[in-house]
C-alpha cells in the first residue's frame, strides 16, 4: 500500500513533467488519481491539493508542473495516506504514539513522513499519551486489582515515557484505592487456596504491591 507514493522522483526539482491524466476515484471522488508524463502516478485529495496552492479545476491534460511542486504534491499525498490509515487505526482501537507509528512502520510508510503525522494527530487532539495512560490505568483497576509498579511497567511496555506512566498512576491511584486494590488481591489469592504467607507476599509482590503496604494489608491494617 501506498508504493506508488512513496517511490523515488525520476525528475529533478528543475523538470517540468506534463499532467496526462487527473481522474477522480473513490466512492464519492474523494481522491483524485494523478498521473506525469514520466509514468508516475499518486493519488490525492482536494484539501492536499489546495494545501500546495493548486485547485482542481486546474488539473487539464497538458498541464505542466515543475518537479519540486510535483514532489511537494507526492508527499502531501502521502501525508494524506499515513494521516488516513492512523485515523483509521485510531477509530478501531486507543493507541499511544509508539504503538501507532510500529503500525504505521509495518505498513511500510516512511519514518520521517510518519513522525509528520503523528504531530499532525497530536496538535488536533486525536493522539494523547496523558489521556491513554489515565484510561488504560483506570480500566486495567477495574479488571484486575495491581499495585504501582506494574501499572506503570504496563505503561511502559507500551511506550509511553516514565514521566507520562508515573504521573497517570499518580492522579489515579489514591493511597486508599491503592490500600483497597492490595487487600483486593490478597482476598483473591487466599480464595484460590493460598494461605502461605511467605508465598502470599510474594504474589501481592509480583503484582506491583511495595513491602510496606503488604505487610499492612496483611497485618490488616488501613
């Protein structure tokens, strides 16, 4: 997907290559195919045209464009096609920064062009990595009882920075609701049969539980 794109320049900035077809696909036209006397071919949208100063109503066979506004064109489009897919992605899914530029990479996107995006997705609000962790934090509660630590491990997995990790586990982890969590999931074990206490700790441990706070919730204290 989107080979055609992001394939070499044949042309130099100084060419000027002859339009010799422009033709509207999609199921609404909301692409516009483009194709140079040189054989390359990309396709574009009317917004990302207008964005390199050019109308639509302009594209007419013969037309002739110099290289650099061909290239600028070329990679509008592909800007436009990386924007598409990580929207797409996005609507399916909460993604942090990370995990969405490994996705677009796969794809076999170019990094530089997907670093652009990905800032795009970032100033209008459609990629927020404080906004994914506080989600992330408050729904992984929800469903399993697990101290600091790995909660922000979690985070960390997912490439979120430590900064963003800690400060979203921070503002939602209360010492109480952490308190609750732990004696939560000492509760769980010994409903599984665990009654050792040496072993106990070191599953409350393995959860993400600090020292101080197992031997409270053990001690059964609040």
């Amino acid at each position: 997907m989107g080979r055609g794109v992001q394939e070499e320049d044949s042309s130099s900035p100084s060419d000027k290559l002859k339009l010799v077809q422009a033709e509207r696909t999609g199921t609404g036209g909301e692409r516009i195919k483009l194709q140079f006397s040189d054989g390359s071919c990309f396709f574009i949208s009317d917004s990302d045209l207008r964005e390199q100063g050019i109308s639509a109503a302009e594209l007419t066979p013969a037309l002739e464009l110099p290289g650099a506004v061909i290239q600028r064109l070329k990679h509008s489009a592909l800007l436009g096609q990386i924007r598409e897919k990580a929207l797409d992605l996005l609507g399916r899914a909460p993604h942090t920064t990370f995990s969405l530029r490994m996705k677009l990479l796969k794809r076999g996107f170019e990094s530089r062009a997907v670093g652009e995006v990905l800032q795009y997705l970032k100033r209008e609000g459609y990629l927020d990595d404080r906004a994914f962790s506080e989600d992330w934090v408050r729904s992984r509660i929800e469903r399993r009882p697990e101290g600091r630590a790995v909660l922000v491990a979690g985070l960390r997995r997912k490439g979120v920075s430590r900064e963003i990790a800690e400060g979203a586990v921070n503002r939602y982890l209360t010492p109480a609701l952490e308190w609750e969590n732990a004696f939560r999931a000492l509760e769980k074990l010994k409903r599984s049969g665990e009654n050792d206490p040496a072993a106990l700790k070191r599953k409350l441990r393995a959860r993400g539980f600090s020292f101080p706070l197992i031997r409270r919730v053990m001690d059964g204290g609040g």
